[in-house]
C-alpha cells in the first residue's frame, strides 16, 4: 500500500458495493493481515501477549495515517480506505484491529483533525510510522456511559503547564501507549462544555499505568488503567481551544463508532468461513454437515446477515469522509453511525451464534478459532457506547 491510490464514488454496480481501486485496498490489506497478524493471533490471545514490533511493521506497510497528509508522515487517503484496513484486520486478528483504530482513530486522526500545526509536526510522524503507539484516555471509573457529564479528571494551569489529576480506565493501547489524547476538565463547573484536551506522554511527570486488565475477548489488545497524579503537561499541548474539548469527543465518538463496524464486518467474514469450510470437512451419520439442510439454512443466514452488514457499514464510512472537524454528536450523522455499530454489533451476534452452533462442541473448545471469535462479540456491543446508549442517539436524533 505504498503507492497512492485513488477511491472515486461509488456508482452505478458499486453503488452499494467497493469499486475497483476499494477492492484492491481490501485485498492488499487482506494479505497483509493474512500473513503478518494472524499467526501471532492465538498466542495474544492465550497469553494477553503483545508483539512489540508489530506496529511498526504496519507502519511500513503504510498502513496508519490513512487519513494524514504525506507532509505529516501519513497516506493522504479517505476515512472509508482506513474502514477498509480495518475490515481486513477484523477478520484475521480482530484484537490488533482495535489496537488499530484506538492507535489510527482515537488518538492519530483525532489529533490531526484538531490540533495546531506545531503538534501535528511534532506528534504525527511518530504515530505515522508506528515508532510511537497512541491511546485516548476518555472513560474513568464512574463514568462510563456518561463519559462527559461525570468526568472527575481536572486539568488546571500552573504557569507554563497544565495539572492533571485523575484517573481513566478501559483504556485500549494504555499498557503500551506513547503519546495519549487525554480529555479533562479545565471548568468543573461547566460541565460538559469545561473539557480540554490534551497531548500526555508517557514519561510526563505524574503519570503512570495503575494496573493491566485482563479481559474476556480482545485480549492481545492492550487494556490499563491510567492514573495522574499532578501530571504536568506543557500548555502548549493542548488540542484545540480551553473548554472546546466536548467538539473533539464528539466528532472523534461519530467517526470511532463508524470504524469499529469494519471489525465486526470482518470478524463476520470470517466467522462464515470458518462454518462453511467445517461444514463441508465435518461428518456426522457419515455424512458431511453440509448435506444437511439445516445446516445448509445457517449457512445461508449468515451469508445474508453479512452482506447486510457490509452495505449499513460502507454507507456510515463513505459519510464519514466529509464529516467537518466539529461536526459530530449531532445531526444526520451522529445517528447514522451509532446504527451503523449497532446493527453489525448486534448482527455480528447472530452470525457468530450459528456459527458456534454449526461447530458444536469443537466450538466450545477454548482453542478453537470461532471460540476466540465469539468471545470477541461482547465488547463491540458495549465498547463506543453501549447498544443502549446507540438506540438513545437515534431516537433522540430522530425524535428531535
């Protein structure tokens, strides 16, 4: 993926589709994936094991900075091809694909869309070449659904400095992470509309990495508990203007939630295949499964449960390339992307429950690839926000 490569609208027979230069993307990064990620695959997620150079070999694939400039370091490419790199990381080491996005959304993008010109300068080719790992750091204990409303942590001026004092939690890429986007309140008594945003680094004073948590699914991703204990930060990294934070929560939240559904499209992806290929190898009543028409009906589920889940998530990352910096949590889009995770979260499920069931007790076996798989689904309809917390955005949007 080192050569730019153009993505034009999708007309006519790839209106709901990928056109050709898309579905060259999406195959590069398939072999990439295939050969490079998923070997390493079962041991992240046997032992919560994290390759150390891992994303550097992903940022000499070219694959982090879709979205950047090449004068930062980046790929200059759309929002929808770095969807693209996900789906295809998503179905062959779904753990390092939110890895990824917590690396390329979260805190690479985000800080691009929203930072002065000197921080881009500074940061960005870092986390461009996969030298440096990024993390946001947004939820805190307490505060999980209502991120911004119960946010304790504060930052306040000292001079040259901002304080910061608190502690966030759930935090992908926090174990490992080199540079974080971190949210706290500059005016408490604002609320919401007191939050900044900062660049931390992780041998800022006052910083540290509480405790590794170790999870169900997504385990080779890296996950922490932060904590800041008069954390100095120079004033100069700060994101953006003092009390606009809420504008770079909110539009990195809509984006986020549109590239998490890459993840579940490829790990439904897979999951098909998985079923398809036991299905045909697997006898019982010496016959193979697939010779049953039951079976033959699960198949046939899932194949349209996944091409269904590739239209709502293709629209939600096409719609994304033009949303405005300040743009989110509001609006047409802000309930487009929060349907779009929450129909192939939740579609995902069904997939992934027949395909437990056509695997039978080999699924239930720890080793097996469709039980990692299905152990994965939980966080994708809890993670971004909760299904719930989906279903409030769009009501909300639509009700007004």
């Amino acid at each position: 993926m080192n050569e730019k490569a153009s993505t034009p609208p999708a007309t006519g027979s790839h209106a709901f589709g990928l056109n050709p230069d898309q579905q060259l993307m999406l195959d590069e990064a398939d072999k990439f994936s295939r050969k490079e990620l998923y070997p390493l695959a079962k041991r992240m997620d046997d032992e919560e094991w994290w390759p150390t150079d891992v994303f550097s070999r992903i940022g000499e694939q070219g694959y982090f900075g879709i979205t950047v400039p090449e004068e930062y370091g980046g790929v200059g490419l759309d929002f929808f091809t770095s969807g693209l790199i996900c789906q295809a990381m998503g179905r062959w080491n779904y753990a390092l694909a939110l890895s990824w996005i917590a690396h390329e959304n979260l805190c690479l993008n985000n800080i691009y869309r929203n930072a002065n010109e000197d921080l881009r300068r500074k940061y960005l080719p870092d986390l461009c070449s996969g030298k440096a790992v990024g993390a946001l750091g947004l939820t805190e204990p307490g505060a999980g659904s209502d991120a911004l409303g119960s946010m304790r942590t504060t930052a306040k001026r000292d001079g040259g400095h901002y304080v910061l004092n608190g502690r966030k939690i759930y935090i992908t890429n926090g174990p490992i992470a080199d540079t974080l986007l971190v949210y706290a309140k500059t005016a408490p008594e604002r609320g919401a509309h007191g939050i900044s945003a900062f660049i931390v680094q992780k041998d800022y004073p006052g910083f540290q990495v509480a405790q590794k948590l170790i999870k169900m699914g997504f385990r080779g991703s890296q996950t922490a508990e932060l904590v800041f204990d008069n954390c100095r930060v120079p004033a100069e990294n700060l994101v953006g203007e003092e009390n606009q934070g809420v504008a770079v929560v909110m539009s990195g939240l809509d984006l986020e939630r549109a590239v998490i559904s890459p993840i579940c499209v490829g790990m439904a992806e897979r999951a098909l295949q998985l079923s398809i290929e036991y299905a045909k190898t697997r006898e019982q009543f010496n016959k193979p499964l697939a010779s049953f028409q039951m079976i033959q009906s699960k198949i046939a589920d899932m194949y349209v449960w996944v091409e269904t889940m590739k239209t709502f998530c293709y629209r939600g990352l096409a719609e994304g390339n033009d949303l405005e910096v300040g743009g989110g949590g509001r609006g047409q889009y802000h309930a487009l992307s929060a349907a779009s995770i929450m129909y192939t979260a939740n579609t995902l499920n069904l997939v992934l429950n027949e395909a437990l069931q056509i695997h039978g007790g080999f699924g239930y076996m720890w080793e097996a690839e469709i039980n990692r798989l299905y152990r994965g689904i939980k966080l994708l309809e809890i993670g971004a926000g909760t299904t719930e917390v989906r279903k409030l955005i769009i009501s909300r949007e639509l009700l007004g």
